[in-house]
C-alpha cells in the first residue's frame, strides 16, 4: 500500500507540475514580472496557501485518525465537511466585503491604486478555497480507501483550465490577462471537484459521504472533539513552510516591482522536487508509520523511516545541488521571452538558489515530522513551527534589508534547517543515528561531487547561449 501510495502520489505530482510549468512559461510569457503578475500572484496566494494546509498538512493529518477511530463514520465525515464549509463560506463573505483592508494586510506594500486593482482579483480568486476544501475531504476519503490517484492527478485539471484561460487571453492587456486567469483557478476548481465525486462514486463511498450528510441535516451527531484539538494544534506545525512564504509575499511587497513574481517563480520551480519526493512520500508513509506506532511497532517503523531517508537524502541533495548550479539556465530555458526579460531571469535564478538550500532541510522535516503527528503531538509540532517562523522573520527582516529578494529566500531555507533539528530532536538523536548508514552516506557523496563536476561543465557550455 505505502509503496504503491508513493508511485500514485508521485506520477500525478509529476504529470501536474509538468502542466504547472507550462502553465507558469505562458504566465512569464503573456504576463511576464510586473505589477500585475504581482497583483495575481498576491490575489491566488490566499487560497493556494489555504490548498496547501489543507491538501498536505493539519487537516488530513488530523481527519484520518480520528475518522479511522470513529464507530459512525458517516457522520463524523459530515459533521467535519459541513463544519468547516459554513466556516469557510462566512469567510469568503468576508473577504468579499472587506476586500481593500484585506489585500493591506496580505501586501501591506502596494500602493493605494494597486490594491483598487488587486480587488477583483482576490474576489474571483478566492472561491478557489471552497472548492479545494471539498477536493481535499473527498481526498481523505478515498485516501482511506487506498485510493490516491485521483487527488494526486486533479491538480493538472487546475493547471489546464488556467493554461486555457492564458492562451485565451494572449494579446489583451496585462489586467485583462490576470483576469482571465483568476476565471481559470476557479474553473479548474470546479473541475476537480466534479472528478472527485466521480472517484467517491467509483469506490462505493457515495452511501457514506451523502448518507452521513442526510443524517446530519436530521439532527444526529457523534463524538468530533479529537479531530478539532489535532486540527487545532497542527495547524500551525504542519503548515510552517506555506505561513513562511506567505509572510516573503508579503515582505516582498517592500521590494522593486517584481520582487513577488520572482519569487513566485522561483518557489515553483522549488517546489517540484518537494512536491515530488518528500511530500508525496509523506502522504504515502503517514499511515504506515501511524498504524504500526499504534501496535507499538518501533522496529519496522524504523526500517521504514530508514528508507525514506535514504531515498529522499539522495534525491533531495541531487536535486539541491544540481538546481543551484543550472539557476539561471534553468530559468532562462522555462520563463524568458515575451514579456519575461534577461534581468528577470537572473533575478529569479538568484532567489531559486536561495530556496534550494533549504530543499533538504524542508524535505527531511516532513519525515520525521511523521513521528510527532502519528504520536498524536501536534501541539508539539505547532511550538516548532512557532519557533521556525520567528527565526525565519527575523532573518528575513534582516537579510531582505542587503540582499532582496533573496535575502527572504535565504531566511527561508535557515528556517528550515532550524525546523530539522527540533524535529530530529524530537525523534531522538539515538534513533536518528541508527537509520544512518555510513556506506551510504559515502555512496551519497561520490554521486554528488560527480553530479557537480558534470553539471560545471553543462555550464560552461550552456553560458555561450545565455
């Protein structure tokens, strides 16, 4: 199961960030760094953050333990779903009606005329949060069944409604394109919430989602309490790299014009490798390591923390590595022509490097990140991610003041490694020292210095065409 998890995880992750890239070259093309590609970016951040809590972080990781304990599943499932729509409709009303001071808080650095702009942006953008809440908890729900391809290939939905939505939209004016797009996020919502039902359909899962819903409306209830103290306490540990880059979104509205692009561009070039490999094998391992924690199984949960590492450390650090030094051809290949220029692309490669040297860190903190949440921490897990992000805003106040842009992305990765130690210190430095294998620590090492020797010489011959 877990390995067959990973692969279903791990393909859809790819195929989509596959579209994503496409989606992000038509972007730089049609929309290119300027102030309205930071006005979307700023308007699809909210609900993308929101995506990410909920599709990687606290919500599942609290719903399937509790759900999987639940002697009436049916209307524990509902009870949670129908809970958290109402909230999250009352704060779409919120967000409708109080859009100016809201886009001042998120991007406090935008001038009075770009946030009249940004206003219908965030309004259209933000719809998207209802709906990827619903993709989220059908997710959890077939995820309980086994079933992981359908939420893990949804996302390209997404990205094939906005890349419609761009090549609709070529030749108009930049405002007219970040509206077009903002139509797009929300089409591809709904997209992926029509595939879901499908899947839930497909599982035999219809009797218990809309069963327990029916149930519900005609007043019976069941115990729910557990869920709202893990959900509560994991809110903030599982979601500390997304609330990191919201806060650089934010500080980057200091910055020159394009500072936000850049480092949205960066992140999602960063992310792919993430996404790829520590999240995918994440959501894949999180109900083993849960499950044999439970039956008190150290042992095989160690064997299976042990193989994560080693695959996500070789991975991780090829990737790390091989991004910092290919930055600006890498950039240069995906983003620059049409309105994306040269400086553009040696600003954002700049910034990508900065977020690749917390690739392994970030990576790493989502494995044995595991071990505290299938231990029902998750109130430990949030002084991490409080401890985290209050050195990382430090650092970035401080760096961003010398180096930009970059100077957040730097911040970033620091906390990230800060986030590492306090999770390994968690798991144990005696068990942490007993998945590490010397031979393959010096295996590790050959294939990087010989990666890196390679990669030099790409460089040099790739430098004649930059």
């Amino acid at each position: 199961m877990f390995i067959k998890g990973f692969f279903s995880n791990a393909s859809g992750i790819v195929f989509s960030r596959i579209l994503g890239l496409v989606r992000d070259i038509l972007t730089a093309l049609i929309l290119g760094a300027g102030i309205f590609s930071d006005l979307f970016f700023i308007a699809f951040k909210l609900p993308n953050l929101f995506r990410r809590i909920f599709a990687e972080g606290a919500f599942t990781q609290a719903f399937l333990p509790n759900f999987t304990k639940s002697s009436k599943k049916a209307l524990f499932s509902a009870e949670i779903f129908i809970k958290f729509l109402i909230f999250i409709g009352f704060l779409t009303l919120l967000v409708n009606l109080f859009t100016p001071q809201f886009i001042k808080l998120i991007a406090t650095g935008l001038s009075q005329n770009d946030i009249q702009n940004a206003i219908p942006l965030v309004q259209i953008n933000f719809y998207y949060l209802a709906l990827i809440y619903v993709v989220t908890f059908l997710g959890s729900l077939l995820q309980y069944r086994g079933h992981f391809a359908t939420t893990a290939f949804s996302t390209a939905l997404l990205n094939i409604s906005m890349i419609l939505s761009l090549l609709l939209a070529k030749g108009k004016e930049q405002s007219e394109v970040a509206m077009y797009l903002s139509c797009g996020v929300v089409l591809g919502g709904i997209l992926q919430v029509f595939t879901h039902l499908i899947a839930l359909k497909f599982k035999g899962l219809n009797k218990l989602f809309f069963g327990g819903i029916k149930g519900y409306i005609k007043g019976k209830k069941t115990k729910i309490k557990g869920f709202f103290v893990n959900f509560y306490h994991g809110l903030l540990g599982s979601s500390a790299m997304q609330i990191g880059a919201f806060m650089d979104t934010w500080l980057a509205s200091f910055l020159v014009s394009g500072s936000i692009s850049y480092m949205f561009y960066a992140n999602r070039i960063f992310q792919l490798p993430l996404a790829v490999f520590a999240i995918a094998l994440a959501q894949a391992l999180f109900p083993k390591i849960t499950k044999l924690i439970k039956n008190n199984d150290e042992k095989n949960a160690l064997i299976q923390t042990k193989k994560s590492f080693n695959l996500l450390l070789i991975t991780l650090l090829a990737s790390s590595v091989g991004g910092i030094i290919l930055a600006e051809p890498i950039v240069w290949l995906l983003f620059e022509r049409g309105e994306f220029s040269k400086a553009d692309t040696i600003a954002t490669a700049l910034v990508l490097s900065g977020y690749l040297i917390g690739l392994v860190p970030f990576g790493m903190a989502k494995l044995f990140s595991l071990w505290v949440y299938a231990n029902l921490k998750q109130k430990l897990a949030s002084k991490i991610a409080i401890i985290s992000l209050g050195f990382n805003l430090i650092m970035a106040v401080i760096l961003m003041q010398y180096y930009g842009a970059f100077g957040l992305a730097l911040a970033s990765s620091m906390g990230g490694f800060l986030q590492l130690g306090l999770y390994i210190k968690e798991f144990g430095y005696k068990r942490f020292l007993s998945i590490i294998e010397l031979k393959f620590l010096l295996l590790t090492l050959v294939i990087i210095v010989f990666e890196i020797i390679v990669l030099l010489n790409l460089k040099e011959i790739l430098d004649v065409y930059l």
